[in-house]
C-alpha cells in the first residue's frame, strides 16, 4: 500500500528521535518516497545526515540553506506529500499545531498541507497526562489529525506508563492500513476499451456506445 506513495516525515525534539532513521528506513523498503523535515532541537538527537543517507532525499531544518541562497518552500512541500506524518511529535509541537502557531518550517509546512496528517506523541508520562496535552490531543482529533500510539513501557525519566513513541514498524503498519481502507478499487472489476462498448439486455438487444468506456 505505501508503494510509490510520498511520505512527508517530521521530526521533533524528543529522544524518540533517535527511531526516526529506521523509520524512514522502513518506509523506503516499503516503496514510498520520503522526505524529512527536523527542527532545530530534533538535531540534538539524531544527525539530518543519516536521515539523509536513509531517505536518499535532502533533509530541510530551516526556511533558508546555510548561505541563504536556497529558500526551502513549506507550500510545495505541504503540496508534494500524499501524507505527512510527525514521529516523534513532542508536546511542545503538538501544542503549537493545536494553537496555530507557525514558528518553524515544519509547523509552517503542516499548516500548508493538503494531505492527511498524523503524529506519533512521544514525552514524558506526566506531560502526556497533563490536561493541556490531553487537550492539544483532542483538538488535533477534532482536527481529523490521526494519533499513532504513545505506547506504554519505560521511558527516559526511568518513569513507566504510556509516552514512547510507537515502534517504526507499528507506524508503517498503520499507514499501510490506512492507505488500504482507501483504496476505491478494492474489490472491484474495471474493464476499459479502446472502442464502442456493448451490453447485453437480452439475447438480440444491446446498449452501447460510440467510444471508449468502462465496465463494472
């Protein structure tokens, strides 16, 4: 299902980052065409250089390339994805996509998007459980934004509940399912002819038509 399919992927500051290469990694075996977006404070935790090596595309971090002469444009990146997915997403980024709040180029890129989007929360069990995360959370939802996980274990505090960010391979499986459940197709026969088409209405009647048309 995510063959040939383009695969926005952004990337936030929390040590979940560090899952992001084999994320993209399994991504790339899977067929689909991937690039990444990361913030600043997500370079602290994993290199834009092996996301580069991995995705084989180059990794944007700010609006402009080092010298300035390269403008990175969020619209045709927000254009270019057919889903954008934000793994790990930190609650710092998930409260400023709850309030609209466009201070990076990933934030800018996701108010430009035209596909669906999704997050894969990943931070400490108390800010998970905050009222203002469970809040941001819930407005994202009404948002229609899809929620992978967080799944439950131990997390870097040495604190355990839920805040890990889902594993890579659980995440493409719920992109695959998702893309699976839209496939308009599924379960269908089409037909289509380079000329007239003719249907039987009875053994001597007939519908047809004088150009090419589809069957189903």
């Amino acid at each position: 299902m995510l063959q040939g399919k383009k695969i926005l992927l952004g990337v936030t500051g929390s040590i979940a980052a560090y899952k992001t290469p084999e994320l993209v990694r399994q991504l790339v075996k899977k067929g689909a065409l991937v690039k990444v977006i990361v913030t600043e404070s997500a370079t602290d935790f994993v290199s834009s250089l092996v996301l580069s090596v991995v995705s084989k595309n180059k990794v944007y971090t700010s609006f402009y390339s080092e010298n300035k002469s390269v403008w990175n444009n969020h619209v045709e990146l927000g254009l270019w994805a057919d889903f954008f997915l934000i793994a790990p997403a930190s609650a710092n980024t998930v409260a400023k996509m709850s309030s609209g709040i466009c201070d990076n180029l990933l934030l800018a890129t996701y108010l430009s998007a035209k596909c669906p989007v999704a997050i894969a929360p990943a931070m400490d069990l108390d800010m998970y459980k905050h009222y203002a995360t469970s809040r941001n959370i819930s407005s994202l939802k009404e948002s229609n934004v899809k929620v992978i996980g967080p799944d439950a274990g131990e997390l870097a505090s040495g604190l355990t509940g839920e805040g890990r960010m889902t594993e890579p391979v659980k995440i493409v499986a719920e992109m695959e399912d998702y893309f699976s459940a839209r496939n308009d197709f599924t379960g269908k026969k089409v037909l289509v002819t380079a000329g007239p088409t003719y249907e039987a209405i009875d053994p001597v009647r007939f519908i047809g038509n004088h150009s090419s048309g589809k069957w189903e």
